[in-house]
C-alpha cells in the first residue's frame, strides 16, 4: 500500500525510516537508559550519576537531529506520525510533544515537594509528631535525592521563568506561522489543481515550494525542544538535571504501556487530535 502524501517528499531517503528509529530509540530509553539513571540516582555512590544524566541527555537530543533529518526528506511523515497512539496524540505540537511538558513537569517536581514540606513543616517543631526529616530518612535513597526539590534555587526559579515567558511568546507565533502555511498550501494546490488538471508531476512541484515553509516551522519547533531541555538540564543541579530526566522518560514510556493504553480505549473517552500539531 502507497504512503499517504508520498509526493510531499523531497528526495529518495537512503537512512532508517523514521518510524523504526523511533522505535529503536524508545527501546534503548526504556530498557536501557532509563534504568541506567535510575540505578544511580537509588546508589549511594554517586560517581557514574552526572555520566548517566548526560548520556540520557544527548539520547534526546539525538532523537531532535533525527527528527529534523526525517523532516527535511518528507516532513508529512513527522506532521502525522503514524506510531503514535491515541494517550500520545493530545500532546503533540507540530509533530511532537509539546515543550509546555517539560517547562510543567519541572514545576511539578518542585511544587509538589514544597507543598509537602509546608503541610508538614510543623514536624520539625512538635517531637510528638513524626516529622518530614524522619520520613525522608526512612528511605531507601540517597539524601540529595530526596531532598533535590526542596527550598530550590533563585537562580533555578528566574531561569524557569525566563523559559515559560520565552514559551509564552514563541508558541502562538509558531501557530500563527502554521495557519498561514497551511492556509498558503491548500490555496496554492486549489488554485494549480485545474491548470495542471491533476497531474501528478506538476502537483509535486506547488506541493514542494509550499512545504518550504511548513518545514521551517517544524524545524523551529524542534528547534524549541530542543532549547527548552537543555536550558533546564543546564539549569538544575545534577540531582535536580537526572530527575528530570528520569521524570520525563518515565513520562514518555508511560505512554506505551498496554495496561494504561487498553483502559483508554474502553473507556470510551474521544480526544482529538488536531493533525497539524496545536
């Protein structure tokens, strides 16, 4: 069966399709990297901890290269990504996750620990009570682990506020560009539609000057993922850096699994996606 949209295309591509890398990538994130990080973040040696989180890192950052490459040969293919399932589709922007995801799971990991610490603070000052040092060091994890959120720095706060600013600011201008790309490309191929009276090999040729553009947005989408991952990592500690890392994995992964995926499915639930990524 012929791809859909296989005239989008700008060239024979020679390199692993896009779809199998992604899957040879989740796999090595999952069963590999993923618990490579994970086992040092619960050792008390942290020797091999900031090697795992860069290692981690640049899997990510590898898979953002690959998906400009995939996208400079037939950016259709990353717009509609065929491998995603229906918990993953909600999320995209532009042919991936959103980076609103990353800017919100940091903020989870440091309020969550706060608030805690604030409902309990008054452990600290009644022995009666059991207090938030004696849980923490009830468990079975280094204390920089466990402690890695609390009283964050001011430094770590401004900068996340500079990033979601920046976010606030870049992601509707990327919208803005999509629309009028989109609305340029259906134009365009209406109005050649009749003059080339459906042929293909003049078709491809409006198809390609028009998709100049959708490409460049995507890549500066991508481009902003990019960013936006390594500013935090390049922000936080390296305790603060691999649970993030570890947090947004587990996040990614969690989308796959068959359990979560099947209740979804039966539950009836219709979230769409929008195909053109916002």
């Amino acid at each position: 069966m012929p791809r859909s949209f296989s005239f989008f295309s700008r060239k024979k591509s020679t390199t692993l399709p896009f779809k199998d890398y992604h899957e040879d990538w989740f796999n090595t994130l999952k069963n590999t990297l993923l618990p490579l990080l994970h086992q040092s973040l619960s050792s008390r040696s942290p020797t091999l901890l900031p090697f795992r989180r860069d290692l981690l890192l640049q899997h990510f950052l590898s898979y953002y290269d690959f998906l400009d490459l995939a996208a400079s040969n037939d950016v259709s293919q990353i717009l509609f990504p065929s491998w995603r399932n229906s918990l993953e589709i909600p999320f995209l922007f532009l042919g991936d996750f959103h980076p609103y995801l990353f800017t919100k799971l940091l903020r989870s990991f440091i309020d969550a620990t706060n608030n805690e610490e604030d409902a309990e603070i008054d452990g600290f000052n009644d022995p009666a009570n059991s207090s938030l040092l004696e849980k923490l060091e009830s468990l079975d994890k280094p204390w920089q682990v466990l402690t890695a959120w609390m009283n964050p720095s001011e430094n770590l706060i401004l900068r996340l506020e500079q990033i979601e600013c920046g976010l606030r600011l870049m992601v509707p201008a990327l919208v803005s560009r999509v629309k009028k790309a989109q609305g340029a490309f259906v134009g365009r191929v209406a109005e050649k539609w009749t003059a080339c009276e459906g042929k293909k090999k003049d078709l491809e040729e409006v198809v390609k000057v028009e998709m100049e553009e959708m490409l460049g947005v995507f890549v500066d989408a991508n481009r902003l993922r990019r960013s936006v991952v390594t500013d935090i990592v390049n922000s936080t500690d390296v305790y603060q850096g691999a649970l993030f890392l570890e947090g947004l994995a587990r996040f990614i992964v969690g989308f796959k699994d068959s359990v979560l995926l099947g209740e979804f499915e039966r539950s009836k639930i219709t979230i769409s996606g929008v195909h053109w990524g916002f």
